[in-house]
C-alpha cells in the first residue's frame, strides 16, 4: 500500500523533538533518581508540542498521522528512555480519546494541563466496585502502572460496567472509563523498579467517584477502531484500530532506546583500551561487524514499524478495515522486532565487558531500560503467537485475545 503523504507540520515536529534530545540527556539521571517525569521536563516537553502530535484539531493539536508521534518518541529517546516511553503511550492514548463523544473531549481535552494521560488496560486493576447510578456510575478501585501519573492531567481505566435499565450490553462488559488525575490517590513509593524508572508507573486508588456516563465507551468498539457517534473529530486518523497503536507504541520507545544504545556504544568503543591487552577497541574488527550489524538491524526495524504505520493510515483513510489476521500479523511482527532489537543490542553489551558495569553511565541505564520495555505485555511473543497462529489455522481465537 503507498504511504499516506506527510503533514508539512511534520519536519517542525521532529525537529523540536530532536532539538529536545541533548537537555534531556543531562537531565536522565534526575529524573531516574526522582523515579517520575519532573514537573519543569513535563513541561518542557509540552512547551515543545511534544503532548499536541495527536491531539485532534479542534482542540488545538497537530492531528498529525502516528508515524510522526513514533518518529518523535524515538528521536526523545537518544535523550532519555523514561521520557520516551511516557510520550509514545501517550501519544497512542490521546489518539484513543479522540474516538470518544464530542462531551467527553470536551472535558479532557479542554483541561488547561497539556494532554499526558495513562491509560490503564492491561489487567492491571483489582479490588474494581462499579455501582450504576442515574446518568453514570460510582467507580472505586486500585490499579498499577499509571505511567506519568504525577504529571497526567486525566486517567483512563479498563472496568467491566453493569449494564443499566434497557441498555444493551452484558453485565459486567469492559468499557474504557475517563477520570480527572486529581480524583486519585498515588503511591510515591510503588514505583522501585529495574529499569524505566523515571517513568513514575506507580500504583493509583481511586475512591468512590461519580463518572457520567458521556466519559466511557465499549472496549469492544474501540478495539476495532470504532468512534463514538458524537465524536466530533472528521479525521481518519481517529479511525485507528486501538490495539494496533498501542502496540506501536510501546515499540517505538523500545526502538528508540535499542537505536540510542547502539550509538553510544560506537562512541565508548572509539575511546576504549582493553584492560588486559592494552588494544584499542576501535582497531578490533569484531567490534566493526557488531556495530555493523546492530546499526542495519536497528534500522531496518524502524523502518519497518514507520511503514506499517503509513500502511495502516491509508487503509484507514480509503474506509477500509483492518482483518483480525492482518492485526494479529502486526503485534506479531513488533513482539519479534522488540526480541530482535534486544538480542543485537545484548551483543554490544556483552562485548563491553566491565565498561557495562558502573552505576549511572547512560549505556548500564540503556541496558536496563530495554530490557524493562521488552517485558511489556503487548510486545510478549507467545500470546500474540497463539493468537495470530490459531487464525491462520481458521480456528477460534483464545479468550481474551486482544487484536
């Protein structure tokens, strides 16, 4: 399929993001010992358009087709991985509320704090008390990993909801479910992790609250890439299928982390002396094939998933639907390219030997972060293999497959 033309906003875009790269590496290191996204970085990214990509016009964004906010989480990663991750979810989630009713955007996207909103969907909820009352619901609950949400304006939540007096739907049926940031409990010592820390995905609780009923929409729906009918949004990009989209955006950050990584090991090797031989690192041809091979493999990768992303643009903009097979195909290929990008930078650092070790360099905090994104649940190899295997055999999908 031809690539769906680009914005002419797109090259200011990247730029901004790319001219962010170097402040945010010097700030890496306060913002892993912070264990969140700082206040004054959140809004230094936002005073750079970073939250606007998708943001739906109407409200005062970019609009801009997934490819570009993928290009731009990848380009923040040279900078700092947390920091990536926070704005490649993001971007997909803001994409997501742009498919809700006109009244729900309106709340949201009207907020005056720029549009960084978690969206919690992964099974990561327990202890859920939905209740139905007239015009909405009261929801109390606990839930992990809210990434950014010292910083959010607004959360999203995956609960089953009761079905209400005449209305359709089953008992108990998944619905995506918006609350204000403000109306959560945080956490602050939850988040002590291995990699990614700067992220601040820390656990939230949320106490009996009021949410309308215009602030939710059918997990179901939004999986295919359905909107609601009184979504005021014109633009196919809206049209994305949910599921797709988050996969790529887990994967870019990934991405951009393995890229990262690969050239900081080309800058250390170009200084580094054996300690045993006394040789220098850069004459040593082993080292030449490795930085060869994880460059191409590392590019190749991105270019495939910035590809996929245009694919799937144009076919949503020609009003055509992605198959349960085609998607299945797509997670697939990002749960493989993720492993792929991990084993090519696993090399480099096995060969840097104890240069890996010190606490605090930007390749041991690259170590650890990719390895920390890789363990997503949606770039996981054997759900998704179950899943896309089972269809190409014409056999009914497993529960709870999420394509």
């Amino acid at each position: 399929m031809p690539a769906l033309p680009l914005s002419q906003r797109a090259d200011p875009a990247l730029d901004a993001a790319r001219a962010l790269a170097p402040w945010l590496a010097g700030q890496a290191a306060r913002i892993e010992a912070q264990r969140r996204i700082p206040d004054d970085v959140a809004q230094r990214l936002a005073d750079a358009g970073m939250f606007r990509l998708t943001l739906p016009p109407r409200y005062g964004g970019l609009g801009l087709a997934p490819r570009i906010a993928w290009q731009a989480t990848m380009e923040l990663a040279a900078g700092c991985g947390s920091c990536a991750w926070v704005h490649g979810l993001g971007s997909a989630n803001v994409l997501m509320i742009g498919k809700f009713s006109r009244a729900a955007q309106d709340e949201v996207f009207g907020d005056a704090r720029p549009a960084i909103i978690p969206m919690l969907t992964g099974g990561v909820g327990h202890d859920i008390v939905a209740r139905r009352e007239a015009g909405g619901v009261v929801l109390s609950g606990r839930w992990r990993y809210a990434s950014g949400i010292d910083v959010a304006s607004w959360v999203g939540l995956l609960v089953p909801l009761p079905a209400g007096d005449g209305e359709a739907g089953a008992p108990g049926e998944p619905h995506v479910v918006l609350v204000p940031q403000r109306a959560f409990t945080i956490d602050q010592d939850s988040w002590q992790v291995l990699g990614m820390r700067g992220t601040g995905s820390k656990d939230i609780a949320l106490a009996p609250t009021f949410v309308p009923g215009h602030r939710w929409m059918r997990w179901s729906a939004l999986q295919s890439g359905e909107r609601h009918p009184e979504c005021p949004n014109p633009e196919p990009l809206y049209d994305f299928p949910l599921t797709t989209v988050f996969a790529m955006s887990v994967l870019a950050p990934t991405l951009g982390v393995a890229s990262a990584a690969v050239d900081e090991y080309a800058g250390i090797v170009r200084d580094r002396v054996a300690s045993g031989t006394r040789e220098h690192a850069i004459a040593d041809k082993s080292t030449h094939v490795e930085l060869a091979q994880a460059r191409a493999q590392t590019d190749l990768l991105v270019q495939a998933l910035l590809a996929d992303s245009d694919a799937v643009m144009t076919t949503v903009a020609e009003g055509r639907a992605l198959s349960l097979e085609q998607r299945a195909s797509l997670r697939m290929k990002y749960a493989l390219a993720s492993r792929t990008a991990l084993q090519a930078c696993q090399r480099l650092f096995a060969s840097l030997g104890g240069s890996l070790l010190p606490a605090g360099t930007r390749i041991e905090r690259q170590f650890r972060d990719l390895h920390a994104m890789c363990s997503h649940f949606l770039l996981q190899p054997e759900p998704i293999g179950e899943a896309y295997g089972r269809l190409m055999l014409g056999l009914e999908l497993p529960p709870n497959a999420r394509l």
